[in-house]
C-alpha cells in the first residue's frame, strides 16, 4: 500500500499583491486516491482561490504543490493540469458545435499525443442522458445546464485522475445537477483506485453524496480541524 498522496499541498499560499491581502493563509492538504473531499464555506471565504491555486492555474505566493510525491516543475505545469482538471462554476465554450468544443483541447500542445474519439464523445453525451444529436447543437444554443455537461465531457474524455469541481451546478436545474453527479460519479467508480476529487458545493446534501470527507473554508483559512473523515482515516 502506498502513501503517497495523488497531490499535496504544502503550505501553498495565496496573495492580492496589489492590496496587500492574503486570500488563502497556508493551506496544507493531502488528497490521495480514492478520496472524494467536499469543500464548503461561505461566499467569498477563498474556496475557488484555493481549487485554483491547487490546480496552479493561478501562481503560488508560498508553498508548493506535489504530484505523485515530486514538485511540480513549471515545464510539468500543462501534464499536471492534464491530469488535474479544474471545471469551473460558468463554463466557457467556444464558438461552433459541441462537437467543436470537444476537439478543442486536442488541438493543444499537451494532448498532442492524443486523438478525438466521436464514440467515447458519444458515449459520455449517451451517458450525460442527452440525445445523440447533441454533439451537433451550437453552443451558442445550449442551456446553462447544458453547457456545464459539454464542459465536464470535455474534462472527462482526456482521463484526468483528480477532478476540482468549483460549485459546478451552482444555478443549474436539477436533471442538469444530477446529470453533472452521475457523469462524475461514474468516472470515480470507474478506477476508484487511481481517481479523487475535491467538490465545492454549497448544497450540503449534494456535498454529502458526492463526498466522504469534508473541510471547510472561512476567511481564506482551510479549516483541518472540522476535517469530518467517515472512512479510511484511520488506516492513514
Ligand atoms: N485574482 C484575485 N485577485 C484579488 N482578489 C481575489 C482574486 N480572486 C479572488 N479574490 C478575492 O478573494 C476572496 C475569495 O474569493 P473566492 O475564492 O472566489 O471565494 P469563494 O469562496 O466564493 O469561491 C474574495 O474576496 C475575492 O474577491
Ligand atoms: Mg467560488
């Protein structure tokens, strides 16, 4: 059995150079594989600013994240984001079809050793409880609801191993949220043993669905100590 953690957050610290303010005070977090965390707190405590940082979307102030036990070199930055894939609360699509959107990310340099693949696109949009036509809607066209499925399959078809879910049904209707839950829940169960993810949620009932482990955030401090762990702590 291994220790390590999929990824560490060693003290990672996040700043408002320009005001002089801490948005996240040094946050220390393991998540390892198999670990489905929820994350709460009220508006504007600072959970985005820490799924961010955590994804190193955004640039440390202090601290360092480590990936599979080794710090994330900048040139590792593109596989790490590969691998850890944020998807935020208003997804942003292109112009064009779904399908377009889709293809996207197959166009950058990090996925150039991958292809786009119709029927695993198909598959997912089969499993998302949309019509087969789907991929075919303009984006333009698409609801809210919609939209956020397009962008958690567009996630979902390059295989990460962490999910940071950023309040992704935040303002959706509940078959879109609960389309979102089972696309998510089915990648989990899928390979429990190499997969985890951290799910901001302001819906306690969806936080306890989708999660095992919960933190909480307030004032920019990732609160450890109302850690409610329901299973594994012991044996770590
Ligand atoms: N890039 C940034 N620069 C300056 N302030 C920011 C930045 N991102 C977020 N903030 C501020 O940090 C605080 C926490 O924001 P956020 O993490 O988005 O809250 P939430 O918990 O609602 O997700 C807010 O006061 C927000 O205005
Ligand atoms: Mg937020």
């Amino acid at each position: 059995m291994t220790d390590v953690p999929l990824v560490f957050a060693d003290g990672i610290v996040r700043r408002d150079a320009s005001r002089g303010q801490t948005l996240l005070h040094p946050a220390t977090f393991a998540l390892h594989a198999g670990d489905r965390v929820a994350i709460t707190g009220g508006s504007g405590s600072g959970k985005s600013v820490f799924l961010r940082a955590l994804a190193l979307l955004d640039p440390l102030d202090a601290g360092r994240v480590v990936w599979h036990g080794a710090p994330v070199a900048r040139a590792a930055i593109p596989r790490y984001r590969r691998s850890v894939a944020y998807l935020r609360q208003r997804p942003a699509l292109l112009d064009g079809t779904v399908e377009d959107n889709l293809r996207y990310p197959f166009e950058l340099r990090a996925y150039r050793d991958t292809r786009f693949d119709r029927e695993h696109a198909a598959n997912l949009v089969a499993q998302s409880g949309r019509a087969a036509g789907f991929l075919d809607k303009r984006a333009s066209e698409l609801s809210g609801g919609e939209a956020q499925i397009t962008a958690l399959i567009r996630v979902l078809q390059l295989a990460p191993e962490v999910l940071l879910l950023d309040e992704p049904t935040a303002s959706l209707d509940p078959e879109s949220s609960h389309a979102i839950e089972e696309l998510v829940r089915a990648w989990f169960d899928a390979d429990r043993r190499a997969h985890a993810s951290i799910w901001v949620s302001h819906d306690p009932a969806q936080a306890a669905r989708m999660s095992e482990r919960h933190l909480t955030m307030r004032a920019g401090v990732l609160d450890e100590s109302a850690v409610t762990t329901m299973h594994g702590a012991a044996s770590r």
